[in-house]
C-alpha cells in the first residue's frame, strides 16, 4: 500500500509529518534539516488473531517516528516456526492494512528480523515488544539489529495474547450461559481476559485493565464536520476480525465523506441474542479493537440495543447500516431497526465476506488438539527463555562480585 493510496481518515497522522518539530524524539536538538527527515519504522510478526496488543504495539512503533512499515509472515514461515495460523495470510495481511497507524505492509517478511531487511525498506531501526527476544537457549534473536543500534522496545499491552484468545475459545464449549440473568453468568464476566492458565507472564497474563487514557490514546478525537454523512452501525464486534473489516471498509465507502460510528453493545447484551459463552472479548477490549480500525470515527460503549429516536437525533445520524447475518429481536420481541427503516435511513450492506465470529470458534474447536499443542509448546518456550533469563542474570551478577 502506497502512502498516496492511505485512508487519511483523521485517525492517524499524515505518513510525511515533516513539518511536525515534534515528530523524532530527539527533535530539539536536532537542525532544522534534519527534523524534516522522515523517520521510518519496521515491526513484523505473524499477526495472526490481530487484538488490540497488536494495535497498541503498533499505535507505540508509530509515536517513535513518522512512517510504519509492518513486516507479516507466510502461512508456510508460521507453520514451520510456531503451528498453524488460524487466519490465512491473506486475511492476515487485509488485518493490519486495516490498523490506523500502519502506513505501509510487507508480504511474506522474513521471519528472522536482519539489517537487510532494514536497509531493504530503507528503515532506520525496528520496534519489538518487551516481551520474549530470546530463543531457548538464551540467544537474542534481536542482537544484529541492537548491535547497530537500530533497535526500539515499546511495552507489551497486559491482558491478552493471541494464545489468551485461542485459550478462551477452546472453554467455549465447557460452558454454557443462556442469558444475563444466570446466575453463572457474573463468573463468566468475571473469567474475562484472564487467559489461560500458564506460569508464562506472556502466556497466563494478567486481567485486562481498561483506563481513561488508553481509550484516548485509541480515540481519532475528531468531531463530524460540516458536510460529512454521519452512519452509524451496531453490534458486538467480538473478536474483531477480517469481516468486520470488510464490513466496515464497505460502510466507509457508502459516502464521499463518512463519519462512522460504532455502537458496541455491553457484555450483558451480546449474551442475551448470543448466548453460549459469547462474548469471548469484554466490552472494554471490544471498545479498543474496533477503534484501532481505520475506518472508524468513533465509538458508543454500551450502546441501546433498539436504534431509537433518541440516539438518531443525538447523533444526527444519516445512515444506520446493518451486515447480512441476522437482525435479533430486541427483549419485547420488537425490530431494532424500526425506526432507521421508518425515517428511509436503513440500508443493508453486503460485504462480500460471510466470516463470522462463530466460524472462527469452529475453526479453533475443530483444529483443537493442534491448538492445545500449540499453546502448549508456546508456554514451554517461553518458561525455557525465563530460565535462560534467570541464569544470564545470575552469571552477570556473579561477574559483577567477581570484579
């Protein structure tokens, strides 16, 4: 994806900020000649069950300089390296193109990160999380590029990773909550983004805790302005995944100047038309993953179920669209969309994609002993790199009495 091709859709800084003194970190110290110049990243990965981790890794990579290159590796390269993805690169690949910060993607990058591969994108240093640089027996994948300085940490985002997700999707089937008036149904709530039960702190990582500051940091803050067309859409965006981003790009395109908001139903509700264990993410993680969308102006946490008079008018929404799965009844039995439809408003848009959350379930459920295996062989490395850990940080303290 070309800059020139980019959605600038306010949501993210232009890709050439050279006009921004504030752009590079060490910006104040720098001439002017040298503030103009772009500075470009690199993260890659395998992007596979993109969360907002992803989108927050990424959202971290892009503060540091102007211009985001992402690096997603082959089906082929994962499956050697890790297990079988559960999305296809493809999917893979139209996932991040659809995160805010990402400027550009590369196809199929090499799995190992090389000055290379840098130079080769003309990128002045690459972004990693600060969790595992290290293989098991206690080298640092990451030592070329840091031994030339062209290395960046950001922080991991607590709460979730993909094996967190695959983790939650294979207890999908061990319980079963009808509606929000079970009394099971609060443990359910309860349960949410505590992932599995590793030692790993990668792995068994810790309850996802939403704040003020990270929604702002998610947020566009961009008001409608005169002479956009205000959509709105409704659901539960639970594992947001390619076809909500189908869906929502073929929204975005439904006006010259769309201002498109999302209302997320709370956890209580999605139960209620969903029921089983749905849904797999909690209204907070759910508010973050749709507003990392690109597509995506602004979003209603805990919106009404029915879209109503009141909500339309607050708004002063021009269009309410809907997908192709099926409308749920509101509690009373009554349409949810009657008065978008008696208004003229209402338009049911076809994306061309029928994925569906449930269908990602299947794909879990039906590939669960190698999923299990997976996550498995994922938290022994990781607890072999921890000791790995322990035992260099033994030795350089034993070198450090030593001297």
């Amino acid at each position: 994806m070309q800059p020139s091709e980019m959605i600038k859709n306010g949501h993210h800084a232009s890709s050439d900020r050279r006009g921004d003194a504030g752009s590079e970190p060490a910006a104040s110290a720098c001439s002017p000649e040298k503030r103009k110049r772009v500075v470009r990243l690199w993260c890659d990965g395998c992007y596979d069950m993109v969360h907002y981790g992803h989108s927050n890794q990424l959202r971290q990579a892009k503060a540091m300089g102007d211009f985001l290159i992402v690096g997603v590796h082959t089906d082929g390269k994962i499956s050697k390296h890790k297990g079988p993805p559960v999305f296809t690169q493809a999917e893979r690949y139209k996932m991040v193109r659809a995160i805010k910060w990402v400027d550009e993607i590369v196809e199929g990058a090499p799995y190992v990160t090389t000055l290379e591969t840098l130079d080769k994108y003309n990128c002045d240093f690459c972004v990693h999380g600060d969790d595992i640089t290290l293989t098991v027996d206690g080298k640092d994948t990451y030592a070329e590029v840091k031994r030339e300085g062209r290395y960046r940490e950001c922080k991991r985002t607590q709460g979730v990773s993909t094996t967190d997700l695959v983790g939650r999707m294979l207890l999908m089937t061990k319980a079963h909550h009808s509606n929000m008036d079970n009394p099971d149904y609060q443990q359910h709530t309860d349960n949410f983004g505590k992932g599995p039960k590793g030692h790993s702190p990668w792995t068994g990582v810790s309850q996802f805790l939403q704040t003020s500051q990270k929604i702002i940091q998610f947020a566009s803050g961009k008001e409608p302005q005169p002479g956009d067309t205000i959509i709105y859409v409704a659901g539960a965006f639970d594992l947001f995944h390619i076809g909500h981003v189908d869906f929502l790009e073929m929204v975005y395109k439904q006006a010259e100047r769309p201002y498109v908001i999302v209302g997320l139903h709370f956890d209580q509700e999605v139960n209620r038309y969903k029921g089983k264990n749905y849904p797999i993410m909690n209204i907070h993680e759910r508010t973050l993953s749709v507003l990392a969308c690109r597509y995506v102006s602004e979003v209603v946490i805990g919106a009404p179920y029915a879209v109503g008079k009141d909500l339309l008018d607050h708004f002063k929404v021009d269009l309410v669209c809907h997908g192709k799965t099926e409308v749920f009844p509101d509690k009373d039995g009554s349409d949810p969309y009657a008065e978008p439809r008696k208004r003229g408003i209402f338009r049911i848009i076809n994306s061309g994609n029928n994925l569906t959350t449930d269908d990602i379930v299947q794909r879990i459920i039906e590939n669960r002993l190698q999923f299990e295996a997976r996550n498995q062989k994922k938290e022994a490395k990781e607890m072999a790199v921890i000791e790995a850990m322990k035992r260099r940080e033994q030795q350089e303290q034993s070198g450090a009495a030593a001297q």
